[in-house]
C-alpha cells in the first residue's frame, strides 16, 4: 500500500534520514520505534510531504505521491495525527472536526449528510467530544485532545494513519485507550502506521516493526519477533 | 461642535477600519505587515476615478448614477484584488520560507513601486474625482451630517460584519482562523495553505479599494502618496484593536478617526496626522497587544 524508497531527508541542515526503505502493507499496523531524534516523526513528515526527500521516491497505492503538497496527500487518503496534537487551540471542538472534514466537504458548507455518519462515528468513539463540542480546543485536557486529534484525522476517512507518539504525556487511564482505540481501528480495516517510544506497548499491537536509529533503519520484522529479540530487549525495553 | 467631531470622526474611523482589515489579516495569517496595502487602497481610489469616467463616457451616468457608482465600486475591488493576488504570487510567496524580515523588505519595495508606478501612468497632480452624486446634507439635533457621511458608515459596519460572518461561519473562512493558527497542521488536514492565502489577499484588497473610493468621493481629491499615510494609519488602527483581530480593527479605525477629529479641532489641526500614533504608543503601554489583542 505505501512503499518508501531510499529515502534522505534533511531537516534544515541536518540530514535527519539517511536513506530508509519501508513498506506498509493493506490492513497492517506496522510500529517505527526508536530513541529521540532517530528521525521517525521526520519519517511521517516525509510521508505526509510537509518534509522532501532529497532522493527516492514514495509511492501509496501505486502512484507516486513525494512530489505532491500536503494537501494533495490527504485527499489521496493518508492522514496524520503529528506529535503534540496539535488541535487548533482557537477553534471548537466542532470546528477542529470540521477541518479534518475539510477535503470531503463541500465547497460552501461544512455540512452533508454523508459527513453526518462521519461526526457520528467519531463522537461514539469519543462521547467525551460529543460533550464539549462547542468548547475551545485549547480548553481540553491532554487525553481529551488525542482523543480530538484522533478524531479529526478519521474525519478525512482516511485509508492510512500516520500516528505520531500518541500516547506521549497522556495519563495512564488515556494510554490504555488510545491503544485500544487504534486496535479497533485496524479492526474495523484502516492500515496504521505507528511511531512510539512506548516500544513495549507498540511491538504488542503492531503486526510488523521497524527500529530507527541516527536516521537508519536498524532491525525489521515481526512485532512479536522484536519484542523478543535481546538487543532490542536491551536497548528498548529496559529488561 | 463635539458630536460633530465625532460623527466626523467616525466617517473617516471607517475607512481606516476597512483598510486596517486588509493588515489584520495578512498579519494574522503571514505574520507579514504588507506594507504595500496602503498603496492598493490609493490604486481603488484611482480606479474609482478611471471607472466613473468610463461610465461618463458611454453614458451609463445619465442612465442611473447610483448604478455607475456601484458598478465602479465592484469593479475597482474586482481590479484591486487582483492587484492584491498577483502582489502575494511574486512579491511574497517566493520569500515564505525566507527570514522574517525578507518579505517585509519586499512589502517596502512592491509600496515604492505601485507609488512611482501610478505617479507615472496618472501624473504627480491632484487627480478630481468627479462630482456626480449630489449629497444632500441631513440635520438634526444641531448636527449636520451628509448622505455621503451616512453612505461610508454603513458600508464600513456592513462589509466588516460581513468578512466577520464569513471568517466564522463559513468553510474558508474557518480554515483562515486555522492557518492563522497552525499552518502545518492546517496543512496536514488538506487544507491548501497557498488558496487560503489568496484568498486573504483578494479580500484585504478588495476592502481596501472599497476604501479608496470612498475616501476620494468623500474629499474629492486622489493623489498617488495618499496610500502611504492613510496605510500607516490603518495599519495603526489594526495594531491598537489587537493585529489579527478583525473586530479589533474595526474598533481601532473608529478610535483612531474619532480622536483624530476631535483632536484636530480642539487641539491644533496642525499635528493631525500625529495623534493617532500618539494615541497608539499609550495604548500599547498599557495593553501591549492592543485593545482586543490574543492574549498568549
């Protein structure tokens, strides 16, 4: 479904990734694990074409998308959740959602029938959004916001998410259910691209698992497999 | 005398409101204070002209002057967006990853080009606008005030409830706020940062010449430098309702004309271009991000 290939990008001056190669197939959860700094958020940026590749190429359902703007990206179905969140904290709740909604919406309203399943689908897994849907973004709490972040990213009805640290600074209680979240969510057939530091809990969920380090991809393979391996062990999961 | 001032006052705060929504804007969304807004607004007053005498010719004014005076007003904002669009494509865009003060340089140098541009094409002379809609003067309570005077403060309000109701209701106008927020994430939703720029540029321009022209059916008079003082003004009035705030602006211009007249009359009308930056630099000491500023 997506494959990248050769991949070198700079961020500002620093050559961030030095040459990767990674594939996600159909319906998979694949993880990209690794320290701070490793390159994996500079991946998705990659990806998402906010960041270029000085060569290579990435191609998502057998087109080539590396030379397309973002914007261009997400109307082609991929979907980013960047690290932080990032809701728009001057916004809604509602009109966060709506932005996610931006490339299925029509061109003067913000309103369709079609799109009304889709707030609906996002606020049963939420009700908590449903509930402070005319609130500011800004006022949420951190879960709250991953959940709204979350959110927002379906609202494009994406075939593939790129998740960026989506467990990072959240209260336990959040942890367990944004994971639980995003196993649903491949469930249910979306294809999930996973950056974490939460290694253990990441190698758990996902099907397949890349480890980056100083820009390179390292060791690959099935999540369990690296969950075992001892040098990951080692150097990841504190065992 | 003093409600005179004041009604004045807002007539002229009015305009600067229009013009100071043009900054606000950019600003909010670039981070860029487009010093050439100024000159757009003196280019509508100009095109107001060219139009009114286009309309003179083919006889359109013995027909229906309100009908000419619309048709000119659409028309020279319809122009002066198009002025505003091209501006932001090669004076500005290629300069988007640039450092800050890059773009700002390019605003100065785009303002001295439209200023000597139109001095060229138009002469260095006063230019007349021509007197064709006859104002009939309304008193009341001691109090004069012209259909003209009436006509600039209700167009002002309404087109900037107008942009107001657009920037918060509509699709666009939501994924402005959400630029103006977080361009990269802005981005990462689907939102074409680049249209949503335009747009903002086509807006603030199309104000502007509406602004312009009301300016010159008001005084009578369009020379190619009035954009430089009157865009200094407005882009004063933005910063003292809070640049990046559209109601912000629109208080700002009014705050702005009313103090001006007033001063004007009962201070000296020799400083009258002076007061509004005096006012500006008290404002800001005591709110440094102006009146409706984002508090951060």
């Amino acid at each position: 479904m997506l494959l990248l290939k050769d991949i070198y990008t700079f961020y500002g001056h620093i050559e961030a990734i030095k040459g990767i190669d990674i594939y996600v197939n159909k319906g998979e959860i694949v993880c990209l694990i690794g320290s701070n700094g490793a390159g994996k958020s500079t991946a998705l940026m990659t990806i998402s074409g906010v960041l270029k590749s000085k060569t290579g190429s990435i191609t998502f359902e057998g087109e080539e998308i590396h030379r397309m703007l973002p914007h261009r990206i997400v109307a082609k179905g991929i979907s980013q959740v960047p690290e932080g969140r990032r809701i728009f904290p001057k916004l809604t709740v509602r009109e966060n959602l709506e932005m996610g909604a931006y490339t299925k919406s029509s061109k003067l309203r913000v309103k369709s029938e079609k799109l009304k399943r889709q707030y609906d689908k996002v606020y049963e897994m939420f009700p908590v959004l449903k509930e402070r849907e005319k609130q500011m973004g800004g006022t949420l709490s951190g879960g709250e916001q991953q959940m709204l972040a979350i959110g927002r990213a379906l609202m494009s009805k994406p075939k593939l998410l790129l998740l960026d640290e989506p467990s990072l600074g959240l209260a336990p209680i959040f942890v367990g259910k944004i994971f639980k979240t995003i196993k649903e969510l491949n469930a249910k057939g979306l294809t999930i691209l996973l950056v974490e530091q939460n290694a253990r809990a990441a190698l758990k969920l996902a099907h397949r698992g890349y480890v980056m380090e100083s820009g390179r991809i390292v060791k690959e393979g099935e999540g369990k497999k690296l969950l075992h391996a001892p040098d990951i062990k080692r150097a990841y999961l504190g065992e | 005398m003093f409600f005179q001032q004041i009604l004045n006052g807002v007539t002229v705060g009015g305009v600067y409101a229009l013009i100071a929504l043009g900054y606000t804007m950019v600003y909010g969304i670039l981070e860029l204070i487009n010093f050439a807004h100024g000159e757009i607004y003196m280019i509508g007053a100009y095109l107001g002209i060219i139009f009114i005498g286009i309309f003179t010719v083919i006889g359109l004014t013995q027909y229906s002057i309100p009908l000419a005076i619309l048709l000119s007003f659409i028309l020279s904002a319809l122009f002066c967006s198009a002025y505003g669009f091209t501006i932001e494509k090669l004076a500005y865009k290629p300069l988007r990853k640039a450092p800050r003060l890059s773009p700002l340089i390019s605003a100065i140098g785009v303002s001295i080009f439209l200023q000597n541009y139109v001095m060229l094409t138009q002469g260095a002379t006063d230019k007349v606008f021509p007197h064709i809609l006859e104002t009939t003067k309304i008193e009341f309570f001691n109090l004069t005030i012209t259909t003209l005077q009436v006509f600039i403060i209700i167009t002002s309000l309404l087109l900037t409830g107008l942009l107001h109701l657009y920037v918060m209701k509509t699709k666009t106008g939501k994924a402005m706020r959400a630029v103006a927020q977080d361009k990269v994430m802005a981005s990462l939703l689907g939102i074409n940062i680049d249209r949503i720029i335009s747009v903002t540029f086509i807006i603030g321009s199309g104000l502007a010449a509406v602004a312009g022209m009301m300016v010159a059916m008001y005084y009578g008079l369009v020379n190619y430098s009035i954009g430089y003082i009157a865009g200094i003004k407005a882009f004063a009035a933005a910063v003292l309702g809070g640049i990046g705030s559209i109601p912000g602006a629109m208080l700002g211009g009014f705050i702005l004309g009313i103090v001006e007249s007033l001063a004007a009359s009962y201070l000296s009308s020799e400083y009258k271009d002076a007061y509004a930056f005096v006012i500006l630099i008290i404002i800001l000491l005591i709110k440094p991000r102006g009146l409706l500023g984002k508090s951060q």
